[in-house]
C-alpha cells in the first residue's frame, strides 16, 4: 500500500516551521520511560504461499555458486528501496554492486533526515503490511524483525458525520482467513448496512474466484466505472473506496484504476495477518537502510551517496551501455548496469539511441504522482489511536500520531502527528493545486480538518483553545510513486530490457504489488535475478512484449 510509500523525486520540497524555540525531541528529552506498544509478529504470515514464494527465490539467489569468471561487477543507479534490495541479493549471490545515489541520504521514497533540532523530517508515512511477503522476509534475512512494531489487527476510520468519533474493523484473532475478515465486515455496523455489504459481493465474488487474472482484467476501469458494473451503492465509495483510493495511491476513486482496490482486497481477504499493518520503531535510515548498507559492504560491494548521474552513454555498434557519467565528471564503468531510479528520472536519461525502441517509448505512458507529507509536533498529548487512521478527509488521506505508535518518537505528554495530504493537485481530485500553496496555507487548511478529528482538543471550542503547534514540517514530492490510473498497467516494463547489459527495477517496472515498499523490494529482487541467470546462462523470463498501442518514434534527446 502506498501510505505507506510516500516518496522522492523530481524535487522534493521541505519547509519546516517552528512557533517557538520549544523543539519537540519525543524519547530523549522527554524524561520518561513511556513506551509505545509492540504486538508479536504475525505467525501466519510466515505460511501464506506468498512467503513461500518470496522465500524460495531468496534461497535461489543466497545459493548461487557464481564463480570468479561469473562474478559481474554491477552499477545500480538509486539508493532507493528497490536498488538497496538489488544490491543485497546481487551481493548475496556473490556478485559485486555499487549503488549510486544522487542525493546525500538512501531510502528513496522512504528517505529521511535531521533537521538542526536534531529531529527526524520524513518523506512519507511508511506502514508495513503483513501482506508483504518480500519485505517480511529481508527483514528476517537481515535479522531485524524486531525493529518493527505490530499493532492490533484492525482498521480505523473517522466517523465523517460524527467529529471527533471513530470506527474499527477489528479482525479476530486466529480466525483463518477470509473468514476473519468477513467477521470484521459483517460486525461494523456504524459504517455500511447489511444491504450495501451484500451488493458488494456480485464485483468482489469473482476476485476470490478468478483470482489476479480478474484483477489484471479490471485495470483498465476505474473504481466508479467498476461500482457501476457491478451496481455497487454509490455509498460504498463514499465510506470505504475514497479512503483506500488515497491511501493506496493519493488519488479519489473517479481517477484511479480498480485493479489497485482489488489488489489489496485480494491479499487482505485471502491472508489472514495480511491487512495487520506494523510501523518501524524508529527513523528509516538507521532502522532499515543501515541495515541494508551493512549487509551489501559485509559481502563486498559497496553504496555511494552524493553520486548524481549527468548521463548513460552507450556503445555505437550494438547499443549497449559503455559507461556511465557522473556529474562531477568521472567515469563508471561496469559488467551490468541496473536504473533503480523512479520513471520520471529514467525518462530523463534514456540515451537518444534507446528512446525510439518500444520499450522506452513505453515509459511515456507512466509518470509519477504528486504527493505532501506532513509532521505537526504540538504541546499536549492528544486522544489518538494506535496505529493507522484513515481521516477520511477531503484533504487528508491517513495519519498516525507517532508519540504513539513510535517507540522513537514516544512521548506521553506530547504528540507528534504524521499525515499524508492528498490528492495534491486538480490532475488527482484535490480543488486545487496544494503542490503550489505555501506552507502555512497547508498547515492551516490541515487544522481545520483536524479540528474535525479532534473537536475536543484542537481548535476554538477545546478547552483553553486547545493543543497549539510547536513545530511542523511541510515535504511536497512533485513526482512520487507512478499515478495508477485506469489502463497504466499495461505499459508496465519487465525488469529485463532488449538492451543485454541494461536492467530495470523500481517500484512501477512489472511486478505484483504495484506502487509501494514491497513492490520496489520485489522489483530490485527480480533485477537481481536477472543479472544472475545471465551470468550463469540460465534462460531468463525475457522482455515483456511492449503493447500494441507503442510502436517505434523518433529519437529524442536525454533531457538530464
């Protein structure tokens, strides 16, 4: 899920605010031994064949037995997740990566940073599902499980009629599945009647039946166009699809494709711990992405940060990648090559000789999303839930109040909320185009909503007017994770590419989980086995062919 993936690139704009000289530093200056809560692992999720199969093709790439004339040098361009995930199992497998990052922080789209508090500004709000089979097991294969904490297994909306009330779909406990999920359904009487939960099961019955090929089918739909096939209430949308919509990809229902609703659906119905959702216990650089670089430098390669590339040059005679060019002017050479980069990034390098092939046509059909995080740090503890909450906000898609939920940012007399604002421009739904607005438009048009949310302890009727900010930090992502609108899928590229030493990764190249951390961590994980099936001669799944709808152009010029 997106919330979840709320990304870099393409100009990530951060504005920070401070109302006083009082700076929030939630566990250490606190002076308390308040801490958050920490359920166990889901055991489950460990059964589902989708670990399984996350699991066999780790041990397929921990298992290689790459001899020194196998062994390739790889240059992996992204310190994002899915060229972090790249780089690990390519040195796994006894290869030898490079990342390079442009930036002077890894993560991507899960980066992260300290602003001269000392305090954690963040590019998203980053949730972990238990239906992430490739994330579950690197955090087994890294030995970190226990930097992520699990929350009970539920779902929580606000009440839109009700300010200040909310409502839980709670999940039983070892209850198999989909059985625990119709329970949760059935037993949440505040938001749909029994009528509109049976008049959706006509579009969600052949889901369960067909499986991905009914879902894949769907991509080409949008949720409306979908509910009105189906003759689903038009209520559904407005308590359930509008608030998946934006958390799943920022965008109101009307614009997005029903494949991604059905894509969750499917894992959430179909695996038991699949919808119980973990946060980690702390910032991401220290927490994941150290852990990730320790490990790749442990085996041989090596990450790079503050490595931007200027271009990707190309051998005259067959096309292929000879080097590339960094912006400071030196020269990367290398056996592979690896773009880890977002799709509005490698659309900017694809060489002139590359971009009239269908293949890097394509990427035209695809571009990122826009998206705002926001951190607003206030004076008291606020009444807030324990996990993710969907606002179901006309400007806010989730939040999560990370005093809370966070054992790094705990805090018992101070709350620090992190929302996610969307949809950002008219393009997605919003009124206007927020990616624009000043930060204190932003912030401002935040509190009114969250005077919503907490009618009782912000804004003119709480009590001594209520909680007041300290702090707050406004991140704008111009392109984050690829718009998933109706039809996009299709343009989707296969990690490997007609150029024989050139690899795709990234979240939106072709891959099960479409725009978010497991989708990057699987993708990077495919480059990878690419790579490897190369170097020892194994057949290889080969190029997607490119759809019909694409065919040769002219060639164009890298922009840079």
């Amino acid at each position: 899920m997106n919330i979840l993936f709320g990304s870099l690139l393409l100009g990530v704009v951060v504005g920070v605010h401070e109302v006083s000289a009082f700076s929030m530093r939630m566990m250490s200056s606190s002076g308390t031994n308040y801490k958050t809560s920490r359920f166990p692992t889901p055991p489950r999720i460990k059964k589902t064949q989708n670990w399984r199969e996350a699991a066999e093709k780790s041990e397929k790439l921990r298992n290689e037995k790459t001899t020194a004339t196998q062994k390739k040098k790889v240059a992996i361009i992204g310190g994002g997740l899915s060229g972090l995930a790249c780089a690990k199992y390519l040195s796994d497998a006894g290869h030898e990566p490079i990342v390079y990052e442009a930036r002077n922080v890894l993560g991507g789209k899960v980066s992260a940073w300290q602003d001269e508090d000392g305090d954690w500004i963040e590019t998203g709000l980053h949730i972990f599902f238990g239906a992430y089979p490739n994330m579950m097991n690197l955090f087994e294969e890294l030995d970190i499980e226990d930097h992520l904490q699990w929350k009970e297994h539920q779902m929580t909306f606000a009440m839109q009629e009700l300010p200040g009330q909310f409502t839980s779909f709670k999940f039983p406990p070892n209850v198999p599945a989909p059985f625990n999920m119709a329970f949760a359904i059935l037993t949440n009487t505040e938001m749909l009647t029994l009528e509109e939960k049976i008049r959706m099961v006509p579009g969600l019955l052949p889901m369960l039946l067909e499986g991905q090929s009914f879902i894949d089918a769907q991509d080409e739909l949008s949720v409306a166009e979908f509910m009105e096939k189906f003759g689903m209430p038009k209520r559904i949308n407005e308590e359930i699809f509008i608030a998946m919509g934006k958390a799943l990809d920022f965008t109101d229902p009307d614009k997005l494709s029903m494949s991604v609703i059905l894509t969750a659906m499917n894992r959430f119905i179909n695996e038991a711990d699949g919808s119980q959702t973990a946060f980690l216990d702390g910032n991401q650089p220290d927490r994941l992405c150290k852990p990730m670089v320790d490990h790749i430098t442990a085996r041989g390669g090596q990450v790079l940060t503050g490595k931007p590339i200027s271009s990707i040059e190309v051998n005259p005679d067959d096309n292929t990648v000879q080097c590339l060019k960094l912006a400071d002017g030196s020269i990367v050479e290398a056996d592979m090559y690896v773009s880890a980069m977002p799709v509005d990034i490698i659309k900017r390098l694809v060489p002139k000789s590359w971009s009239s092939i269908p293949y890097f046509r394509q990427l035209s059909e695809l571009e990122g999303i826009p998206v705002i995080n926001l951190q607003i740090w206030f004076d008291q503890k606020l009444t807030s839930a324990d996990g993710l909450c969907f606002s179901r906000s006309p400007l806010l898609s989730v939040y999560a109040d990370m005093s809370t939920c966070c054992e790094e940012y705990a805090s018992e007399t101070a709350s620090m909320l992190e929302l996610v604002f969307a949809p950002a421009t008219e393009a997605v739904g919003a009124d206007r185009n927020w990616i624009a607005a000043s930060d204190d438009e932003i912030i401002d048009a935040t509190m009114l909503e969250l005077q919503r949310l907490f009618p009782t302890e912000i804004g003119p009727n709480a009590p001594n007017g209520g909680a007041q900010i300290t702090k707050s930090s406004v991140v704008r992502v111009p392109r984050s994770v690829y718009a998933t609108t109706p039809g996009r899928n299709k343009f989707r590229p296969s990690q490997e590419s007609p150029i024989s030493n050139f690899v795709m990764a990234g979240d939106f190249a072709l891959q099960k989980y479409l725009g978010s951390m497991e989708g990057a961590v699987l993708s990077g994980k495919l480059a990878a086995e690419v790579i490897c099936d190369k170097a020892t001669g194994r057949s290889t799944d080969g190029v997607r062919d490119v759809h019909v709808t694409i065919g040769n152009g002219e060639e164009k010029a890298p922009v840079g």
